[in-house]
C-alpha cells in the first residue's frame, strides 16, 4: 500500500525521514531523495485490538546508493469505522501521542540507559502516529500460554516499569508540579469511566455477562458457593472504578495502564535471555500511584504459584530499579515513597490489579483460532468487549483447557474477595 492511501504526504516522508537521520546520527546527505514509501502489514496476526498497525518502508537515494529505513506507523482502523468511531471517543490516539512525546520523551533523557518505550516521529492530526521501530532494533513481543513469563522476563519488565513510573517523579520535581497540571487533560481516564453514554461502560456490562456465563457453566463451584458469587460478581468487577482514580495517599505517577503481553517487547541475547524490555501502546494510561501497574504486570504475566512463591522478591526488585532510578537522578526514595508505604500501596492496589486483569484476560488470552475468528468479524472488534465477543470467549472457554484452567485461576483468587 502507498503512504499517500493513509494521507501521508511526500513532504511528511521528507520530514520524517529527516528527524530519523537527526536523532540516529545517520550519515544521509540532506539531498535525499524519496523513491518509494511503502505501508505494509506489521505482522501476520493484528499486534493489538485497537488500532492497524503497518511497517513504513521508505527507500531513499543519497550519494548514488539506496538505502530503505523501517518505521512503525499505527493509525486509526480504516475498514472498521464503528471500531475507529469507538476509538475517537476514547481518545487513545490524543492520550498516547502526548504521553510518548510529551512526558515518556522526557522520561527517557532521565535514563539513557534503557529504552522505555518508541519514540513518536511524526503525528497526523489524531489519526496516525509515526515511531522508530523496534523489531528493527531487536526487540520482539514473547509468546508464551496464556501470556505467562519466566522470571527473567517479569524482571526486565519490572526495571522498565520502574524507569518509567520513577522518572514521571524525576519529571515533577524538576518542573515542580504534578504531571496533571504539566499536561492537562492529558491523563483523564479513558479506560474505566462510568459515563452513561460511553462504550466502555456496556464493555463493563458485557465482561460481566461472560463472567456470569463462565460461573454458570463450570461446575468448579457448586451449589450456594457458585450462588453467592453470582450475586456479588458485578458489584466485585465494578470496584475497578475505585482505583483508576489520582490517590489522594499515596504518590502517584504516570502508570501505563495495559500491560498484557502484546504490549511488552523484550530484547535478547544469542541464548535467548532477556537484555532489555519495551513497553508499547500507551493508549489507557492514567495517573495513580505505581503499584497499580505492578500488580497489573504481575497478574497478566505470572501464574498464582509463582506469584506465591516469589512476590516479596519481585517486589524488591522492582524497589530497587526505583530507587536506582531517583538516585540517578539526584533524588531520595525514602522522600519519594519510603519502602513501608510502598509495601502498602502493593497490597491496596493488589485487587485492582487482579480485577483489571480478569477483566480483560477473557479477550486477551484468547487462543489463536479463537482470536482469527474476531478478526474476521467487523462486528467482534467493534470495541473491547461487544455482544457477539462474548460469546466467542464462551465458545473458547469450553472447547480449550490451557484458556479455561487460567481464567478459573484468576477467578478463583478474585472470587476469594466474595465471602459465603
């Protein structure tokens, strides 16, 4: 596909080429000149539920020699205007294209160390976003079942969080005021919001229509057990609202916000070992202190044993990146987030995350055939979770083992909230 079938220009090639050559050190003469730019598919399989991904080729000519430079183009879904209709009123594109420029582009200075997330190139309007791309530097998403990773991997992902959320506060204090009032509006809730009119509150009302359908179905609980949980599920699933919301306790800082396995890319050595971790999709992210992401990240890539057996661990991994990061930086963590009141802030923050990622693991933790028939279905992708999905998890949950042990374990632990 042509560049130009998306509405970006050859004068937008030119400058997007120009800011790669400037922030890579590229020895490219500034006579370039453009011979094709082409848009295709990023992968086989979508990367992602909301929004079309390509791989932007552009071949230049400089010096009597080609040479073709790989960027990542994401943009609003062109086959889908329902879906696109739905992503406009979340807003996603406006909140991710000004939390990668505007606030992780300055995390970023902070720690020059690690690379945190893509850096926006080039943005056209609220529709399209231009970023270097990362497979081309090495970095990959790792498919495992049902999104779960070795510790090698939780603990690279775990030091990029830690860069992330501890340079938002390196951020602030440098400004002297709280990203809210840095970036207005930028941070407004778009994932759980309770307003009437919103797609995302009928998602809700969806995820627990499947959520009950799962429980009726599966005899793993019986009788007043499987009754009692039936009648307290959605009050359960909506205590989400509760914890999106700044803290008024605990610091807050910039949380990613969607942390399943499509959105983590390591990079790793010849034995496969992971070396680094990026975070894409910065899409829901929101204002709340950083244990929300921890317990995100923990719940949608971890089983409960290993949970169990090595939370402290991970915790204090995690504590010491943070606290690496501040240092770094010319701040204290016992200013910051003394350990005590972080242990805390984990623990509160523990059943949002369990809750967020019951919540969506039905949709992301699909198996692939199930996965292939939303994607071929207009109607299946129209949001995150319309009638017709719901279903399709219901079929998925039957007919697959892997998919129906895991969302029994986090249900399981979720459901241990709901007292007989």
């Amino acid at each position: 596909m042509e560049a130009k079938q998306l509405g970006i220009s050859d004068k937008d090639i030119i400058q997007i080429v120009n800011d790669h050559v400037s922030s890579s050190g590229s020895n490219v003469d500034q006579s370039f000149r453009v011979i094709r730019a082409l848009l295709e598919p990023f992968s086989p399989c979508p990367e992602g539920f909301l929004a079309d991904h390509y791989a932007l080729k552009v071949t230049i000519e400089t010096g009597g020699q080609t040479q073709e430079f790989s960027f990542f183009a994401k943009c609003l879904p062109t086959d889908n205007p329902v879906l696109s209709s739905y992503l406009e009123e979340m807003g996603s594109f406006h909140k991710e294209s000004n939390v990668l420029r505007c606030m992780v582009g300055s995390i970023q200075r902070f720690c020059p160390w690690r690379t945190v997330a893509p850096r926006v190139i080039f943005a056209k309007g609220e529709k399209i976003l231009i970023m270097n791309n990362l497979k081309s530097a090495g970095y990959a998403t790792v498919k495992r079942q049902s999104g779960l990773l070795e510790e090698a991997f939780v603990h690279q992902a775990l030091e990029t969080l830690a860069c992330l959320h501890a340079g938002s506060i390196v951020l602030e204090e440098q400004q002297g005021k709280r990203l809210p009032e840095l970036f207005p509006n930028v941070l407004n809730e778009n994932g759980w919001v309770q307003t009437p009119t919103s797609t995302r509150v009928k998602d809700v009302a969806n995820v627990i229509k499947l959520y009950t359908e799962l429980v009726k179905i599966c005899d793993h609980w019986q009788g007043a057990r499987k009754q009692t949980i039936l009648e307290h599920l959605a009050s359960l699933i909506r205590r989400i609202y509760s914890y999106v919301e700044p803290s008024h306790e605990y610091r807050n800082c910039l949380n990613h916000g969607d942390l399943w396995c499509n959105n983590i890319m390591f990079k790793c050595n010849e034995q496969g070992q992971p070396t680094g971790c990026a975070l894409v999709d910065y899409q829901l992210s929101r204002y709340v202190p950083p244990a929300y992401d921890i317990n995100l990240l923990l719940y949608l890539t971890t089983s409960r044993h290993q949970r169990d057996e090595n939370l402290p661990s991970l915790l204090d991994h995690y504590y010491k990146c943070f606290s690496k990061m501040l240092e770094r930086n010319q701040l204290h963590v016992n200013e910051m987030f003394p350990r005590e009141s972080f242990l805390k802030c984990c623990e509160h923050y523990r059943l949002a995350g369990l809750i967020h990622s019951t919540i969506i693991s039905g949709e992301v933790t699909l198996p692939t055939r199930f996965l292939e028939e939303i994607f071929g279905d207009l109607q299946t992708t129209a949001s995150f979770m319309p009638d017709k999905k719901v279903w399709v998890c219901v079929k998925a949950f039957q007919a697959d083992e892997c998919y129906r042990k895991h969302l029994i374990e986090l249900m399981d632990e979720l459901f241990e909230c709901i007292k007989d």
